[in-house]
C-alpha cells in the first residue's frame, strides 16, 4: 500500500520560466509536507535532470522562452518507458491542455492557480505514479511465480491485494474467475466468495470464445518474443454488481507452466476520471460556452445526419438562420457582461419554441440557427418563425434593466434549396439578409415563390397591430332571442376590421393571425371593454339594459388577466355585472383548468355569466360540467345546420339540452337559419337561439332600432296564444312591492302586485300567472295558508315564499305538501333573487311543454323535503 509517508518524500520538479510560479508552488508544497522538491526556470535542463533523478512529478509550465512545454514533452519520452509521461500541465488555453494529454501528459491544471485543486491533482498523480511504479515490479515478481506453479498464487494475496488495480485470473479453457484481489471486489461491489467461479461475460470481461482467442493469441506472442503482458492496452466497461459501468483500461497475460492449466490474468484500472475528462473536453469542442447549444461545428453534423435521414425518409428539413435586430446597441449601452447575459436568456426562450426532436444551435455572436424536421409544408416554418419573434416581443430582465428586441429570420428548405448542409445554411442566411434588408422583425424564405404568401400574412399582421391603434377594430351584435317568450334576450358581440382599402373584413380571415401572433390577448381585451361601454350607452339610453355576450379566446387565460380585464371595463362604464356574459370554448375551459376555475368563480361571483361556446365539438366532459361555474351551453353550429335532415345531429342536439337542463343549465342554438330549425329547437325545450333566420350580426344604431321595434319571433305553431311571462307579488308592505317590482321590471316580466291575500286571489283569476312571490306573515292570512288554496286552484303555478320570519314549521309542513317551491328570506340579495326568479319561470316553462303536473314534487321539491 502507498502511505503517508512515501507520497510526501516522492521526487518533484516544478519547471516554470516565472520566478514568482515557481516561488509560490515550491511554498505551497513544502507547506503541506513534501520535502523532495526541486525547481528550475530553464526548461532545458529538464530531461538531464529527470535521467539522473527519476523523478515522480513534473509539474511543466507549457508556454517558456528557449524550450516550449511541448518540446520538453518530446525530450522526456525515450526516458520513460511507459505510455504516459510523469507531467502535470500548467496552462490557461484549452488547445494546449489537449494537445498536451494526446502527447502523454497525466492531467492539467489552469491559470491563474486553485491552490486545491492544485494540492489534489498533485496527490492523485503521486498516488497512481507510486502504485503504477509498485503494480509493475509486483507483477514481474507474481509472472514468475505463476510460471513455477498455480496452485501457490495464495501466498502472493497481499501483494495482490495492495494494488488499487482490479487483478483478475481466469481459467483460459472455460473463462472462469479463479481468482481475484481485494481492488477487484472494491471496483465491482462483489465479495470474492461470489467473484470466484463466475463467468467472466457476466461481468464484462469478455465471452468465453473471446477469451480464449485472446489466450491464443498470447500464447504464439510468448512463443515468439517470451513471456510478457499482451502488446495491446484496451479499454472496455465492466459490469459492477449493481449493474452500473464501469470503464477501465485493461491488459491480459497469459501465465503457462509445465504440467499445469494455463491462466489468464487480467489487470484492469478505473479511468472513469479520465474519460469525463474526455468528455468535457470534447463537450467544450462542440458546445457553445456561453448558451450550452451546439455550436456550428456540431450544428454542420447534425444538419448532414437530418439530411442523411431524410433521404431515406422523403422528410423536409427547413433551417432557419436568426439574428437579433440591434443587439450591437445592448452590448455598447449595457457591457458586454449584460449582453451575454441577454443571449443566454434569449437562447433559453428559442429552446421552448422548437420540438424535442428539431435543434438549436448557436453560430456565433448574436446569430442562431434552428434545424426543424417536418412531413408537410412550410407552414411549420412560419409558425416556428412566429413564435421565436413573439418569444422576443417579452422584455429580458437585465440586472435591472428591460431589453426588447426583435428578429430578422431567414429560411432555408431541404430539398427545394438545396441538398447540403453548408449551402443550406448558406442560403438561408441570405434570406435573413433579406429580412433585415425589408425593416427587421420579419423573415424571409430564400425561394421566391414562397415569399408571397409570407408578405401577405406580414402586411396582414403589421395592418393588425395598426389597427388597434388606429380604432379600425369595431363589434356588431347578434340578438339572442328567448324560445319561450318569443322576445330578444340579449345579444351576442362580434368582432371585425374596418381595414383601409379592404372594407369590412371578417373574422374568419384575421382572427387565426391575431392568435398566432398573441395580438389576441390585446384584442380580447378591446373587446370587453367595448362591449361594456356599448351596454353603458345603452343602459343610460331608451333602450335600456341589454345582456352581451363577449367570446374569450384560450391565450387570454394564460397570457392575460382577465379578471381584472373584466373588472376595470364594468367599473369604468359602470355597467352592472348581470348584464356581461363571457363565452369560452371547451379547449378555453381545459386549457389551464386550475387557473380557469379561480378565475370565473371570481367573476361569477359579481354577478357574471358564463357560457360555453360550440359545445358538443371539445371534450363534452360531464365532469368538467360540475367543475366549472356554468350558466349556459351554447349548441354549435355544426349541430344545427342540418338538425331537421340529419338524425345524429337532431339526438346529438336533444341530447345536449337533456343534459344541460339535468345540470340546471340554459341552452341555446347558434346558427338558426330556417323556421324548421327553430320549431324543432322549440319542440326540443331549447331556451334560446340566434342566427340569420331573426337576425344577422348589426351595427348598434340597427340593434337599438331592432330592440326598440319590440319584435320578436312568431308564436310558437304548437301553443297559439301563449301568454306572456307574469309574475304575482303578494305582501302587505307597499315598499317591499315597490323594490321587488322595480328589482324585476328590468328583466321582462309582467309584474302584477297584491297588498292582501284576498287582492292577490283577484289577480289570479283576471291574468295566466306562472310565478308567485308571496310574504309568509299578512293580516287575515298567513302565506303559507294562502299559496295552499293556490295550489288546489291554480297547480300549474310556482309558489315561492319571501319573508322574515324565521319560524319554519309552517313552511315545512307546506313545502313536504307540495304547496311551495322555494322559501328565501328577507332581506333579500338582489342578483341572486333575480337568478332564482328566473329559474323558477324556466322551471315553470320545462314542466309545462313536458306535460307533467307543476304539483308533482320535483327534484328541488324533493331536496327541500330532506331539510325537515
């Protein structure tokens, strides 16, 4: 074993042509214990010393006048025998360190100094010089035993056992371990009872046939030059116990004697140290420093192996070339320090914008490269391009300071181009130049050809972002109208582009740029504050309160907030908050569901509605349905175009407003274009609809116009006659009459008021009341006494209570017998009557067109009777 004490009196030179090196190394070894050290500033005298003086280190400066590094390198080599020089480097350039290793040296160390980093590479070359100087007489000592006799290797078990090289002994026939020492067992986590008897394929030593072919070999080696170690160092992996690699170096000797079985031994040493050397360094000749991408060396291979296989596959392959539009004037304002601070948050970002099979790679300075893989056509190109300008559009956070940029791309495609990587690259950095030369922020294919569709979508996108601006942007509105009143129920808020010396664009040719390019997030914000101002006019005009409908788009979640959005617009207009719907898409809804879900529970919680838009055509979850605070499903389209010809779309249909109306939810139908889709919609207990046949998408002058006209769709052919929401309040405070009346005029009801039970028997017989609101405690008779005789008389009706009074038993007895629908208590909260109210008339109208009695207990009824 190496000890304590031969490491410190082991021989070291240090060779340095500065006095103050040689000074400061001299004084950190003798400081730390070693007392065999010798110095020199005159490389020259190097291989003279090291012949007299063998020594055990050479701690070698690589740049020195008179004598380089490497020339004392090349001197020192006939004096060792070995294949590796007893050198320590000294250097601060990475090429020197390489070339340095490929010429023999151990390891290197770099400028300025790490005193321990510099202590622990000295100990660690000392300790394998010792044990490698120990190992080599150990083993001509132990070659000459085995020689004598095999059976008498135990007595050597020490000596085996000191080195920190694994040593193995196989059976040349049968390849079995027969014996191993102590740095074999430590290397392969093996105690030798279970090592020996192993095959040695089961450890990575090599199969049996390979083994014996090696054992040939060796034998007509020894035969031709006399016994020695094989000529050949290999290195290969052997397998530890817990099935981890293990790479070593590793030589075979063939140890024959008369009479006996010959024996293979094995000397095997870890070089898991020098092969991550290996593999920084070839890292760092391959990958950019400063961003950790490929860099263009290995940006070249890689885009030749994606062309290579895209060959044989009838790929495309499209490399964008990147430069960043001004970065000059970031590195002169804010140091170069912040500057490459800026590109490795730039290449960060570029990195989320590409799949995991495409590439990124840097080129230089501020210039990337992106290789993409794609089947189809160069529209994943434009994408790509897009989504790398919009990465930049965020600005970078340096040290303080905010930094936007933007990008000029070109693009270059495989096969159409060209068909190697280096004109391939070639030419799309000359679209790049294109794209500068055209106003920067922009890209460019070199194909002519293919420019023109990208220009028109630029000037598309760039008319967009001047829109904005330039108040081009305006909403027309479609009325929605109720199925069972046959009036307008609110309308809903449509998007388009008054575009200079276009017209009126719709938004099927502009809105996919908006989400493209994220301009939606800006728009969707645009929307809801115009829509609110419109309802604001409204409201303070002789059209008075109308409910809007808004589409929110999936990005307006993510990238947005819309809850503030949304808060600020009805403050700002001061519109009431009942008066906003919000329609999302079921991709809006599961987009990011955690955040969706706080964010409409908070708006829905100041009175706003929510709907979800082309249902039927996402994920149609019922567990989503529960999850989320819902209003309404709105029926796509698709479903209703041919609702009246097409039988899976009429049971698609009727089974959505089955279900929504099982959830408590309202339904309504887009697309309505014909009075037999109507009827049929109608029949099916649809709540409401919208579409060409009573209505196109207006201006808000026309929709006023529309409104204020009062009209509204045909009666229904079913029901001639039928007659108009009403709604009976009954309580003996004229105030209490006063308020709910006026809470309620705003929603369409015909409102008749009773101060006594008795004027309130009145009203019933003169007017078709579906609806009472009745006070629990009036002079002469109770609520609950009156709603009872109204339910012998009138039992279609909905009977609800309102009152203070808190004494509940008479309000028990009366709702398990059926004669009341809800009870709520005063004071009351204004949206949330509403709300209920609302849902009573619904309740109502569905237990009506379906033809069941309005006194059989329903589902509420039934959850009411679980109170007692």
């Amino acid at each position: 074993m190496i000890s304590q004490t031969d490491i410190f009196s082991a021989r070291i030179l240090i060779v340095d042509d500065q006095p103050v090196n040689v000074e400061l190394l001299e004084y950190l070894l003798r400081s730390t214990g070693y007392t065999a050290v010798s110095a020199t500033t005159d490389p020259r005298v190097v291989a003279g010393w090291h012949a007299e003086h063998q020594y055990d280190l050479i701690i070698l400066d690589m740049q020195m006048p008179n004598m380089t590094g490497f020339e004392v390198m090349e001197a020192l080599k006939p004096l060792e025998t070995d294949a590796w020089l007893p050198v320590l480097v000294v250097t601060a350039q990475p090429d020197h360190k390489i070339k340095a290793l490929d010429m023999g040296a151990r390891d290197f160390v770099s400028k300025p100094f790490d005193p321990v980093e510099v202590l622990t590479r000295i100990r660690n070359m000392l300790e394998v010089r010792l044990l490698h100087r120990e190992t080599r007489h150990y083993n001509t000592r132990l070659e000459q035993t085995v020689r004598e006799r095999t059976a008498e290797l135990q007595r050597f078990r020490s000596a085996m056992d000191a080195t920190a090289d694994a040593i193995f002994l196989l059976d040349a026939d049968s390849a079995d371990v027969v014996d191993v020492n102590d740095g074999a067992c430590r290397m392969l986590g093996y105690p030798r009872s279970e090592m020996l008897g192993q095959s040695a394929s089961r450890i990575g030593l090599g199969s049996p046939s390979a083994l014996r072919d090696q054992a040939e070999r060796l034998a007509a080696y020894t035969a031709a030059i006399g016994p020695a170690r094989a000529p050949e160092l290999l290195e290969q992996d052997l397998m530890r116990r817990d099935l981890i690699a293990v790479p070593v170096e590793l030589y075979w000797q063939l140890l024959q004697r008369a009479g006996q079985p010959a024996v293979l031994l094995g000397v095997a040493r870890d070089i898991s140290e020098r092969r991550q050397s290996e593999e920084l360094l070839q890292h760092m000749a391959h990958y950019d420093s400063l961003t950790g991408l490929p860099n263009r060396t290995l940006f070249f291979q890689t885009l030749g192996d994606a062309i290579t296989l895209a060959q044989d596959k009838s790929w495309r392959i499209v490399v964008l070339f990147i430069a960043l539009d001004r970065f000059k004037n970031i590195n002169d304002s804010l140091g170069a320090a912040l500057g490459d601070e800026l590109l490795r948050q730039f290449s960060n970002r570029l990195v989320q914008c590409v799949r995991i099979r495409d590439t990124v790679g840097r080129m230089g300075g501020d210039e990337f490269a992106l290789i993409l893989t794609m089947t189809r056509d160069q529209q994943d190109a434009v994408h790509t391009a897009n989504e790398v300008r919009e990465a930049l559009r965020l600005p970078f956070d340096l040290d303080g300071h905010q930094a936007v940029l933007s990008a000029s791309i070109g693009i270059a495609m495989y096969p159409e181009d060209a068909t190697d990587p280096q004109t391939l690259v070639k030419y799309a950095d000359t679209a790049m130049e294109r794209a500068k030369q055209a106003g920067r922020d922009g890209y460019r294919f070199f194909t002519a050809g293919m420019n023109v569709q990208v220009l028109a979508r630029l000037d598309m996108e760039l008319a967009l972002r001047r829109a904005l601006d330039n108040n081009e942007l305006l909403l027309y509105y479609q009325p929605k109208v109720n199925l069972h009143s046959g009036e307008v129920a609110g309308a809903e808020a449509l998007l388009r582009w008054q575009r200079p010396g276009f017209g009126l664009v719709y938004p099927a040719e502009f809105v996919p740029v908006l989400e493209d390019t994220g301009l939606i997030v800006r728009v969707g914000a645009w929307i809801v504050d115009a829509a609110c101002r419109q309802i604001g006019a409204w409201l303070r005009s002789d059209v008075g309160p109308v409910r809007v409908a808004v589409n929110v788009a999936s990005r307006q979640f993510v990238e947005g907030d819309l809850e503030l959005t949304v808060r600020s617009a009805l403050l700002r207009h001061d519109v009431p908050a009942e008066l906003l719907e919000l329609e999302l898409t079921e991709t809006a809804l599961m987009s990011n569901t955690e955040r969706t879900i706080s964010v409409l529970s908070s708006l829905k919680a100041i009175g706003i509605k929510v709907a979800i838009d082309d249902f039927g055509t996402g994920y149609s979850s019922l567990a989503y349905l529960q999850r989320f605070p819902i209003d309404k499903l709105k029926i796509d389209i698709a479903f209703v175009r041919d609702i009246t010809t097409n039988p899976n779309d009429a049971a698609i249909a009727q089974a959505i407003i089955s279900m929504a109306h099982s959830l408590k939810l309202r339904v309504i139908a887009e697309g309505v274009e014909t009075r037999a889709q109507l009827e049929y919609l109608r029949r099916s207990r649809c709540d409401e609809i919208q579409g060409y046949y009573f209505s196109r998408p207006v201006a808000p002058a026309d929709l006023a116009e529309l409104l204020a006209s009062g009209r509204g769709l045909p009666p229904d052919a079913a029901h001639p006659g039928k007659p108009a929401q009403t709604l009976l309040i009954v309580d003996d405070d004229v105030n209490v009459l006063s308020s709910l009346h006026r809470l309620f005029r705003r929603d369409g009801y015909q409102i008749l008021t009773a101060a006594t039970p008795g004027e309130g028997f009145e009203m019933l017989a003169l007017h078709a009341v579906q609806v009472i609101v009745c006070d629990q405690r009036m002079p002469g008779m109770s609520g609950t006494e009156f709603l009872s005789k109204v339910k012998e008389m009138y039992p279609e009706t909905i009977r609800i209570i309102l009152s203070g009074y808190t004494g509940l038993d008479a309000v028990l007895d009366s709702i398990n017998r059926g004669a009341i629908y809800r009870f709520y208590t005063k004071p009351w909260d204004d949206t949330q009557l509403r709300d209920n109210i609302r849902l009573a008339f619904h309740h109502y109208w569905l237990m009506h067109g379906s033809g069941r009695h309005a006194g059989q207990p329903d589902e509420d009824v039934t959850a009411l009777q679980e109170v007692k």
